[in-house]
C-alpha cells in the first residue's frame, strides 16, 4: 500500500510590515493599509522549512523559576507558540490542531539561553473534537536584539502523528490535475464568509501561515491568520500541488498586519 | 381639476395606515442577524425612536471629523427625577463588525421585555440605560468602503504635522496614564495614541458626557472584539482597581451566564493580566473618575476569524453577551437598589409592629 505522505515545505518569501508610514504622501488615500493587489516579489529570498525533528531533551539548567496564571496574557502566548509548532508538523488543509486551556504554566530564567516556559495544556484536534490530549510543553525564547525563533518541545507530539487521510488524497488528486487553476483572493471576506470549496485553501494557508507565526513569535506577539489576500495556483512541477499565497497575519498585541508570501507544494 | 386632486388625496390618506404598518413590518423585518451600514444603522436608531417613545429618547453628544453625530439612545421609563445610569457603547474601533450587531440586538431585546419581564420593568424604571450604538461612525463607514479597508480599527481624523496618515485610535486617547504603555507614537499605526491626550472628537465626547454624569453612572460597558474576554480596569501593570475582588466576582457569574447559552469560554481578568497592557482607555477613564462598575466585552472568537467573525454567528453571539451583560446590569441594579427596597421593608414591618403593640389588649 502506498501511502501518500504530505510534506508541506514552506517557500518563504519576503516579509515586510504594514501598515508602513508611506514615503510620498498619497492623494487618493493617504494612511490606508496596502492591502491593494500585493504581488509577490520576483527576486525574493527563498527559504526551505522541512519537516521539524524534535530535538533531544536536555537537561534542565537549575534556574530562577516563576509560577505563572495559566489564564494570563504570559502563558497564552506560549501556548500559541505551540499552536504554531504543531501545526507545522502535522497541519493539513483539514487538520488544525489548537489548545483548549493552559492549566498550568511556569517560567525559568535560562539566563542567556534565553526564557523557557514550561506549560501542561489540552491540545486540541480539528478530527478529533470530542477528545482533547493533555500535553506538557516547553518554549523557549531566545535573549538578543533582533527576532529569533523560540524553540518548542512538546511531549505528545508522536501520538498526534497521523496517516494522510483519504479526504487529503482526495484534494491533492483533484487539484493537481493538469487543468486546475485555483485562484482567489479576500478569504474570507468582509462579513466572515467563505465559500465552501475554498475553505481546505484557507486553512492550508492558515498551516503554512504557521511557519511564518512561529518564526515572528516573541514574548510580545500572539498572530492569527486575517485573510487570504490572495490564492493562485502555481504550474504544477513534477505532479506537486504548487499554489502561492498572498496572507494578512494580524498581530493582536500591537494591532499591526504582516503581509506575508508563500508557495506551498507538497510532496 | 379639483376632482382628481380630491381623488388623488382620498388614495394618499388610504396608503397611510399601510405605509405605517409596511414601516413596522420593515422594523419587525430588521435583521439582527446581519451586519448592517452605518446608515442603516442611523435609520435603525431612529426608528426606535418613533416606535418606542414612551422609553427611547436620542442624545446627540458629540460630532465626528466627518461631520457625523455621535448619538446615543437613551432608554428607560420617564421619571421626574434624575436617574441613575447604565452606560453601553460599541463600535469603538470601526473593524469589530461583532460590536455595533450586539448594541442593536441588546436594544431590541430590552425593548421587547421591559413590558413582560418584571425583572426588566423594574430596572426599566430604576434606571435609564445609556447606549451607543456605534461610536467611531467615521471608522466604521470607512471599514465598509470595500474589501481593503475592512480592517479600519481608528477613527478618520487627518494626521497631524508631518503625518500623512489618517486616523488616532479613540480607545488610546482617553485622559488617564495617556501615551505610556501599549500605544504607538507612530501616526500610521494602528495602536496611535493621538497627537495629543483627548485630540480626538470622539474621545473628547465621550469624556464630557462621562464628566457631567458620573455621580449617576453606575456601571460602564464598552463593547469591542474579538477575544472572548471580560476585562477589569487597569490596563496599566502599576495599577489595579480598588474594588477588585468585587468586579471580578461580578465578572466571573458574567462568564458563567455566558457559559451557560452556548458553551463557550470567556476568560475574566484585569486587562493588563489577560490582554496586554494598555493606557488611554475609555473603560480605564470611566473607572478613574469614579464609576464603580466598568468592564470591557471582547466577544467572539478567538483568532479563526478575528474581527470578520460570519453572520451566522452573529445570533449566538449576541445570544451569549446579551446573558452575560444582564448578568452585571441585574446585579448592578440590585447592589443599588434592593438596599432601598429592604429599608421599606423593615420600615413597613416596624410600623405594623407598632400598630399592633398599641392595639393589642393585654389580659
């Protein structure tokens, strides 16, 4: 039996901030957020993000270590930092995995090692909604000037590694026929909707999202997807499934949209 | 000539019961389960006006850059004194679609109850409920203006200086800890304080109204999303309420009303513990200048939508808040006032001790 396995490698383009402060003024509509047709740069940068491996446990340096409010704005950022991890490695267009409740959650000060968290949350799968895991994780957050990732370690993490289901072979077979041009853009739109053959699209872009979010993530940050600005299907290479995204990624701590591009295929 | 003139007016005063009742069945036909323009909004809020004089009066108390009126309607039964009350507003950052639907569902629902509910009809009478429906009116007709302005979150007032950026967020501008913490000092941000404490019509508006009745105003409720959340004052780490353990007593039987309806989680805290820290908020200032009840509502969701959360979630939405906003008012309400009602009572019960003692014939 051949299984399909579903890598999703990310292509990640150029990320840049909006709204920026516009270096002309413009006259039709000053200080409106370029959300205007966003084309993805051709001399972009690519970076290739494969399939994470857990690292090796190391042993815990004896450090300063705080409990903290599980409900508090400190250990829900973590928990999306998690968010973010496990949907890297096991986010399809129709698994999402989330966390329902932080229930306990400290920190430890590793010094210049940077800020680890150690949190015991209930994971939450989109197949699987009536049974929720309980996971103890841990994240840390690199010390520095600039943006580093923070590393995440979960411990279920093999227990929520699943085989790809028929419906993923189904989409893949479907839309990387040689006639399928899948284009789109304002997912979803003004009033939440989104159409209902777009919606594996919007969540793919939601995983591959997660990349990007967990890459940008730092003590000061919690992100969501906003919208699809924009979805085109790419020319197929060698029978992938290749689309490129145009994606808005709220920051809901400074209120400031990233636009993102990225190419997603899958092998 | 004259006949068809006649004619002509005899038809007209026919039409007029139907075009009435058509105006009632276009009101009944008002769909609180879609998002609606600012003018139907505008339309709406007049409506309601003319259908329910005898509790609905409109306040114009402010303008906007834009040369709108920032209108609140003011409901509760007539009385010859001046009343304590209830403070509601929505739609302070023109993105959170979610806000302005609940302020028109929460009218409609205390409209079509005060009569029927005696809970209602009491705080109906004790009280008077002071409701904006959509305070950045400018903000908001912007985020309609098409699909790239749909996350407008500031109002529309033209930068200043060497900006070339419209817009200061209103719930950044209020007088209390103005421009420290969670706000940008970069114009084209959407966090921007403002150029200056209280530059902003809107915020200027709100802090008057405030001013002038805060020895009525017993609770204060500022609606926004998303987030699922009940805040307490402050947004500043350094400060914490006085009366805390109180709100957030209050707060969590709100999380658990709201629970109850359709199951879902609301997390009550103070903001600066369960957001992210804030300053020049109108929750903050209304809780500085002495407004003893003050929260904020952040309703759904939770991050899958964001601020465009779907129509069909609007009715259990609502559905929710409308419990949970009942839950504070009514106790509220009752901290107030069931005080008086027990001095009545012992006053009632010791004179008809008394009477009975004087009558009663002892053997």
């Amino acid at each position: 039996m051949n299984w399909f396995c579903f890598v999703w490698t990310v292509l990640f383009s150029m990320v840049w901030q909006c709204p920026a402060a516009p270096s002309t003024p413009s006259p039709t509509a000053p200080g409106s957020t370029a959300q205007d047709e966003v084309e993805c740069p051709s001399n972009c940068v690519l970076l290739i993000y494969s399939n994470r491996s857990t690292s090796e446990a190391q042993d815990p340096l004896v450090m300063t270590s705080t409990e903290l409010n599980p409900d508090h704005y400190e250990a829900q950022r973590a928990a999306h930092a998690v968010r973010y991890y496990l949907n890297t490695l096991y986010g399809t267009p129709f698994r999402q995995l989330s966390f329902s409740k932080v229930h306990q959650a400290r920190t430890e000060d590793l010094g210049e090692a940077g800020m680890k968290y150690l949190l015991e949350i209930s994971v939450k799968d989109s197949l699987n909604k009536s049974s929720e895991k309980l996971c103890s994780a841990e994240v840390v957050y690199p010390r520095g000037e600039t943006q580093q990732p923070p590393k995440v370690q979960i411990s279920c993490a093999a227990s929520l590694q699943l085989n790809t289901s028929a419906e993923e072979e189904d989409f893949y077979k479907r839309y990387s026929a040689a006639d399928s041009a899948v284009s789109g853009k304002d997912i979803p739109d003004s009033y939440g909707h989104v159409d209902p053959e777009m919606v594996p699209f919007w969540k793919l872009a939601g995983v591959a999202s997660t990349f990007i979010m967990l890459n940008e993530s730092n003590e000061n940050t919690l992100y969501n997807l906003a919208q699809v600005a924009k979805i085109t299907q790419l020319e197929s290479q060698n029978g992938q499934l290749r689309l490129e995204y145009v994606v808005l990624l709220h920051d809901m701590i400074s209120q400031v949209i990233i636009i993102a591009c990225i190419t997603t295929s899958d092998d | 000539m004259m006949f068809s003139s006649v004619l002509a007016l005899l038809i007209l005063l026919n039409l007029q019961p139907q075009i009435r009742a058509v105006e009632g069945l276009a009101l009944r036909a008002y769909d609180y389960t879609k998002y609606h323009t600012m003018d139907e909004i505008s339309g709406w809020m007049q409506q309601m006006e003319k259908d329910y004089p005898e509790v609905v009066s409109s306040v114009i108390y402010g303008t906007t850059y834009e040369k709108r009126n920032i209108t609140l309607l003011k409901i509760g039964l007539n009385s010859t004194e001046l009343k304590k009350g209830i403070w509601m507003d929505c739609g302070i950052h023109g993105n959170e679609w979610i806000s302005p639907a609940f302020c028109q569902y929460f009218i409609k629902q205390i409209l079509s109850s005060y009569k029927t509910d005696p809970k209602m009809g009491e705080i109906f009478k004790n009280l008077d409920f002071y409701i904006t429906p959509v305070l950045n009116r400018d903000g908001y007709t912007y985020s309609w203006k098409d699909n790239t302005t749909r996350q407008w979150r500031k109002n529309r007032s033209p930068g200043t200086g060497n900006c070339t950026c419209y817009g200061t967020d209103i719930n950044r501008n209020f007088n209390v800890n103005w421009g420290t913490v969670g706000v940008s000092k970069l114009c084209c941000i959407g966090m921007y304080c403002g150029p200056s404490v209280l530059s902003e019509l809107e915020s200027r508006a709100v802090t008057e109204f405030l001013e002038s009745n805060r020895n009525r105003i017993l609770l204060f409720l500022t609606v926004h999303s998303f987030g699922q959340l009940i805040l307490l004052p402050y947004g500043h780490s350094s400060v914490s309420v006085p009366n805390y353990e109180e709100l957030m007593e209050v707060g969590q039987a709100a999380a658990k009303a709201i629970k109850s309806v359709h199951g879902m989680d609301y997390t009550v805290g103070a903001a600066s513990d369960v957001m992210y820290q804030t300053s020049g908020s109108s929750r903050d200032f209304a809780r500085l200048i002495g407004i003893p009840f003050v929260f904020t509502f952040e309703l759904r969701d939770k991050g899958e939508f964001g601020f465009k959360l779907p129509e069909d979630q609007i009715q259990p939405t609502c559905e929710e808040a409308y419990q949970g906003a009942l839950s504070i008012i009514t106790t509220v309400h009752d901290k107030t006032f069931t005080s008086a009602a027990f001095t009545i009572t012992a006053t009632l019960w010791t004179t008809l001790t008394a009477a009975c003692l004087s009558t009663a014939t002892w053997v």
